[in-house]
C-alpha cells in the first residue's frame, strides 16, 4: 500500500472532521442539514457536533462500494492491522457480513458445513443464497453447560460425508469467549480445496495480545467477521469483514456487499472503524494489557465470593471445542445461588445497578474492554456479593432445566421452507410440523428453530422453559410465540430432504 498513511493516522475520520467544519451550504441529504433541522430532543441527545458530522457521500468522503479516496486507504490501514489482505466496513454489523460472506459462497444449492448453534445471521445468509447447510451437532460441554463451537472432529465427518461442500462457517470465539482449534479446521478445509468462513463477531481484539488467542485470520482462516462495535471503540452496528487468500472470489463478495447494506452507509459508523482501527493499531498492546489485568482480578474477586463459579482457562482442555478462553470475557455460573441467570440479570439491573451483557439459563456473561474503569470492577464485585446474599427462588422447578436442544432433521432447505405456503398452529400442537419460522432467544441468538426443521416436543418444552424463566424469544410471526408458522406439507408431491 502506499505508504503517504501510518497506523497513527485516521484518513477517513479526519476528512470527515474537516467536512463537519466547513463552511459550505448543504443541498443534500441527511434530512436535518448538519444538525440545523433537527428535533430539540434529537439535538440534546446527541449534540451539534455529532449531527455535523452525519454527512452523505460527498466527493471528498469516497464512495463505500468503490473506494478510491479516504475509504480506500482507511480499509488498507485496517487490513494491515488486523493481518488481513483486504478489509471491508461494514455499516451493518456483522450481520451483514456474515450474511455476504455465505452468499458468495453457497449460492443455489450449493452445500456449506456450519455447527447447529450458529447466529441467526449465518441462518440468513442461507436463506437468502439458498445454500443448503450440513449442520454439525454443537459440542455440548456438560460440566460447565454451556455450547462450544465447532470441532475438528466435527468438521473432518461432515466432509467426509459431503465432499462436495463449498465452505466451511464456524463462529469462534462463542459469546463465552471459548475458541476451539480454528488452524485445525482451517487446514481440513483447504485439503479440500474450499474456504474456512469464521463469525468472529467477539474476537475483534484478538490480534493486538498474545495473550488472547489467536485471531481466525492467524489460524488461516479465508474470511473473518468481525464486531468492531462489540469489544473496540467503534459505534454501535459498524463492523469489519477480513479476507486472506485466494479462495474467495473477490467480484461475488463485492456484489454481496453492496446488496446487503445501505446505500447510504452512516459516515459517523464508517470513520468510528478509522478511530477504532487507529487506537488499537498504536496503543492497542498496552490497552489490551490493562483489560486484561481488569478482567484476571474480576476472576479473582469472583472466586472469592461463595456459590458463584466463574469459567476460567483451567477448564479449557476437556473438550475439543475449548482449547483457548478470551480472558476478557467472565462468565459466571450462577446455578448454585438458587437463581436463573436471568433473575440474576433482573437484580442486578433493577436494584444493583450492574447491567450484564448475556443472561442464559444458568450464567451471566460480562464484556470486558478498554472502556472498562477500575471503579467499574470495584462497583460489579460489590454487586455480585450482594447478589449472593438473594434469597433463593425455592419455588422456581426451572433448575432443572435440560440445555435447549436442537431438531437437526431438516426437512426442507431454509430457502425452500421460508417460500412455502404457510399456516398458523399452537405452539404446543406444533410438534412433527415443519418450521417456517426462524425462533431464536436473544441474546445470544443462537435460532432454538429454524425454517425446514422438523419440530421436535424437546424444542417446545426449551422454548417454553426460556418464556417462563423471563428469556426473551424474537422471530417468531407472534411475538408471544403462542402460536407458530410452520410450513404447509404435502408429503405426496415431495421428498422431504432428510438425510442430507
Ligand atoms: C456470534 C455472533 N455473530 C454475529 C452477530 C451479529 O453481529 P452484529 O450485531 O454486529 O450484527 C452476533 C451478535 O450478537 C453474534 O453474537
């Protein structure tokens, strides 16, 4: 690249800056004109500064979709610090990317080898290329009841069983922060002479500490995306998509992109990467560190505190889908206080003033990042051993939950059950119907159903469970989920696809 920019600069950010400030008289859009057609509300809110700054595809500020100026050299400066040949901004989130990354490679049938307990996201990409997915059984881990990811195990029988699939996806690091052995994964795929796609929504800090793992593109992985919002100091939605390589073709991904983001991507989410790309690529090292620090005496306050266990890198090692835990990551097994996760999420919300990232069943995950202050983990410590003097919910018989189970018999591919004709059932009478909608508890949003899944009663009793233990569930075409789509079969005219 040319080297006229240095990690220390921030072309994007700084053109846009410039542009805030000027002097000129806008005829375009946004709406609000740099702030002085705004709403009151909307002006407190955010501040003249920001609404200054939401400004349009002016010559001077590149065009994202065929970046020649400050884009351009803005997404070299982020591909050389985050190891990639060629990065791309994302403005809406990794959703977007990981739904463009699938669809330039499984587009119209083609098949691509994916754990069951992907993001919804990955689900969409299927939908919209009509790939058709070979899902792998998610690697439970019993002892700490939490999902992994994908395993090499796991990915070498998929292929051996479909030697004509065209991608391999896996999602590393999990919301938990666990990372499975990714350079394995990433060698069978290319002996197969196919890509590895990693949802690294999570991992975005990995590669500026050798104390975090190693980052997906660092284990030869073809496509990493990323969540620069979710553990960087970029704004919320904006994201990055990394490639090495030559197995994906770079006109498909191109065009992928551009269909699925906005044409007016959002100038203060794009040059929120340049800041983030620059902080970490200067000073990341010695921020990374300090977190890190913050994050080990949180483990340790934590496991001063009676009935609460906290995951830590003493339990990698039992499982294959755990060989590295991100150390900035805490997740706490909450089970012994006699509370759900997500009571304890409640309390500490409501009355402890402590807002967690992640409730499930059982744990409560927190993010820990350079934003995080000492005074921050002193007030969670705090709040945590308050929480464990909680009177413990006796009446609650929901302890016993099983872990949600997956249908994994497909019945029809993704794409085909979503075009289907439709009808409406009770969710208790939904069993052996086949899905058509795409029911995912959020967070995490990992799908409990996606469309062409046989509806099996374990399904319903988990989605059930999540509602009455206060779990959120989207997706479904009732929001109350008393009743579901599933699709309208006529077992004469087709052969369901099982088996595949
Ligand atoms: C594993 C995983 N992948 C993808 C996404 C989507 O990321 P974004 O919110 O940036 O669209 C998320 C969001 O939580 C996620 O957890």
């Amino acid at each position: 690249m040319s080297r006229l920019f240095h990690q220390c600069d921030t072309p994007l950010l700084s053109m846009l800056h410039q542009w805030a400030n000027r002097d000129y008289v806008p005829f375009h859009t946004p709406g609000h004109k740099q702030g002085r057609g705004a709403s009151l509300p909307l002006l407190d809110c955010l501040g003249l500064r920001a609404l200054q700054s939401d400004l349009p595809e002016l010559p001077e500020l590149d065009n994202l979709f065929a970046p020649q100026g400050v884009i351009w050299q803005a997404q070299k400066l982020a591909a050389e610090a985050f190891g990639a040949e060629n990065s791309y901004f994302l403005t809406n989130g990794s959703t977007s990317g990981v739904v463009a990354a699938l669809w330039s490679v499984g587009a119209n049938g083609g098949k691509v080898i994916l754990p069951r307990n992907v993001h919804q996201s990955a689900i969409s990409g299927l939908i919209l290329s009509g790939a058709i997915p070979i899902f792998m059984s998610p690697d439970y881990d019993e002892r700490l009841g939490l999902f992994h990811g994908a395993t090499s195990e796991g990915v070498a029988a998929a292929l051996q069983s479909h030697p004509d699939a065209q991608a391999v996806f896996i999602v590393s690091p999990s919301y938990f922060g666990v990372v499975g052995d990714v350079g394995a994964i990433a060698t069978l795929a290319h002996q197969h002479q196919i890509p590895l796609l990693v949802d690294e929504a999570h991992g975005a800090h990995f590669v500026f500490h050798p104390q975090l793992p190693p980052s997906a593109l660092q284990s030869g992985a073809d496509v990493s995306v990323q969540s620069t919002h979710k553990t960087l100091s970029a704004l919320t939605q904006a994201a990055m998509l990394h490639v090495q390589g030559h197995r994906i073709k770079s006109d498909r991904l191109h065009q992928a992109l551009q269909m699925f983001q906005s044409s007016s991507p959002n100038y203060l989410l794009l040059a929120s990467l340049d800041g983030a790309r620059q902080q970490m690529a200067t000073v990341g090292h010695d921020l990374m560190h300090h977190t890190i620090s913050l994050a080990n005496s949180i483990r340790r306050g934590i496991t001063q505190l009676p009935k609460l266990r906290v995951l830590s890198v003493e339990d990698s090692g039992q499982t294959p889908g755990f060989v590295y835990l991100d150390p900035t990551r805490i997740t706490i097994d909450v089970g012994e206080l006699g509370i759900t996760g997500y009571e304890a999420d409640q309390q500490l919300h409501q009355r402890l003033g402590v807002t967690a990232e992640l409730a499930t069943h059982q744990h409560l995950t927190l993010i820990i990042t350079p934003g995080t202050t000492p005074g921050d983990c002193v007030r969670l410590l705090d709040a945590l051993s308050e929480l464990t003097q909680v009177t413990p919910n006796l009446s609650s018989t929901l302890l016993t939950q099983i872990p949600l189970q997956f249908s994994l018999e497909l019945a029809l591919s993704p794409r085909e059950a979503v075009f289907s004709s439709h009808k409406s059932v009770p969710l208790a009478q939904a069993c052996n119907h086949i899905s058509a909608d795409l029911i995912c508890p959020y967070p995490p949003g990992i799908p409990a159903l996606i469309p062409g899944e046989v509806i099996t009663p374990e399904v319903i009793t988990g989605l059930q469970q999540i509602i009455a233990s206060g779990g959120w569930v989207t997706g479904g075409s009732d929001p109350s989920l008393k009743t579901m789509r599933v699709v309208q079969y006529d077992n004469s005219h087709r052969q369901p696809l099982r088996g595949i």
